[in-house]
C-alpha cells in the first residue's frame, strides 16, 4: 500500500512538472547565482557555569572540482546554470556545509521553537546540510515555478514522499528517528538536489559556512569529544575540549579532499 501511494505521488508530480516546463519555453538563460549558506542555530539560554566552544574547520589538499549539474531535463532549472554544491571551500580554506556539534547524549537542551526551513530554489535545496532536534519542525517551501518532488530517506527507508507544485504551501513534518541518523532528502523529478537533515537530542550545534567557522554558545562546563561531519568528505571527526566557565575553548577539524565522495 506505501509502495502504491509513493508511485502515485512520484506519477503526480511528474505530470505537474511537464505542465511547468511547457510553460517556460520563452525563458532566457541568467547568470549563475550563489547558494545560501546554512542558517545559524541559536543557542539555548544557560541554566549554569557555561562556556564557549570556538573553532574553524578546513579541507585539506585540493579542493574537488565541482563540475556543472545536468539540468537540461527542466527548461525551467535549465535556464540557470548551477555547479554541484557537494564541496563549498571558501577562500582560506573553510569548509561549509560541516555539522559541529556536542557529542551525542551528552547534553540537554529545549526543542527550539523555530522550525527548520529547507527551499527549494534554482532547482536545489539550500541549505545542503541542517540540524534538527528529536522533535523540532520541519517545513519544507519551494520557491521555484516547477514542480519538485520531495523525497526523504533514513538510510534505504523511504519516510515521506510528497509532490509540490509551485505555489504550494510548505510541507511540514517533525524531526524523528534516532539521534545521529540522517534525514536525506532527494528529488525524483530533478535528480541532482539533496540535503541532509542531521538528528540530534541537543540543540548545541552550528552548521559551518564557507570561512568553515563555529561557535557553540552557552555550553555547560565539562569535558567533551566535540564532533564534526560533512555528508561527502571523510567520516565523523572528535576533538576532545575543555570547557570552563566564562571562557572559549578552541576546536580545530581538518578534513581531507582525498575523502571526497559525491
């Protein structure tokens, strides 16, 4: 019956795309435009002695090339030229896209009121990579005049799979799962888009941008294997840190291109 239900939405899209793109012959190529960076968390208020978390993350080797996205299936994402967004690298080396955080049950935090907001515009999903809290909102907004088809995985498991056409109105879930799991989101019309929604039982994360900086606020005083992961390059990294009260303890993370997987 899911199985049934999935093919029919993936049908539905596909119709609703094609009505979209009919539309868009007379459109004019545009320049390529940057992606947006992820959003900053912010930090639950102290309860105790809290310390500061600070550091930088940074690919090491030469940076993959990432090459132009095949897009020419859509008029409507063909119309602007788009690189693959697996590897941002900015000019001193920063690596983006990089989920710090807290280790992993050994911390407490509120669910953050604000929902976590994933677009899909210029046919991609931006952010690329997000945290969320074991039961935080999701919602999910499509800016572009097509149809994307929105698809999420944990692992091989197929957790929703929804049509939405332009105009739509967002589709919103919770996070769920376990905390470390991944809610991978695709897109059966245009194969190229993919985030990653990271799970975690605390809200002590911050998702790098392209100078590959972050800063863990408010963190309550003790010791911790602070950890870092990026959905392509390498494997999760720790960084055992100290953290005393009323001072910022630094964390340095150093990935390398040779792990580099698309």
């Amino acid at each position: 019956m899911a199985r049934s239900s999935a093919a029919a939405l993936i049908l539905l899209g596909l119709a609703l795309a094609g009505l979209a793109c009919t539309k868009s012959e007379e459109a004019k190529p545009t320049e390529t435009q940057p992606l947006a960076p992820a959003p900053t968390v912010v930090a639950p208020a102290p309860t105790g002695p809290t310390g500061t978390i600070q550091g930088m993350v940074v690919l090491g080797g030469t940076p993959p090339k990432m090459l132009p996205l095949p897009r020419q299936s859509d008029p409507i994402c063909a119309m602007r030229q788009v690189n693959s967004n697996f590897v941002t690298v900015g000019a001193g080396g920063g690596l983006a896209d990089v989920l710090v955080r807290l280790p992993l049950g050994k911390a407490k935090g509120p669910v953050p009121a604000t929902p976590v907001t994933i677009d899909q515009k210029v046919c991609m999903y931006l952010p690329h990579v997000v945290g969320a809290v074991i039961g935080q909102k999701i919602a999910i907004t499509n800016s572009d005049p097509t149809t994307h088809n929105i698809h999420g995985y944990i692992g091989d498991e197929t957790m929703f799979n929804e049509a939405q056409p332009p105009g739509a109105g967002a589709i919103k879930k919770s996070a769920a799962g376990e905390p470390g799991e991944v809610l991978k989101l695709t897109c059966d019309v245009h194969k190229w888009m993919e985030s990653h929604i990271v799970m975690t039982d605390h809200p002590f994360f911050q998702v790098t941008r392209d100078d590959g900086a972050f800063t863990l606020a408010n963190v309550p005083v003790g010791t911790y294997e602070v950890e870092a992961w990026h959905p392509h390059v390498g494997t999760l990294q720790k960084v055992s840190v100290t953290v005393e009260a009323g001072k910022t303890t630094a964390a340095q993370f150093r990935f390398q291109a040779a792990e580099y997987k698309p």
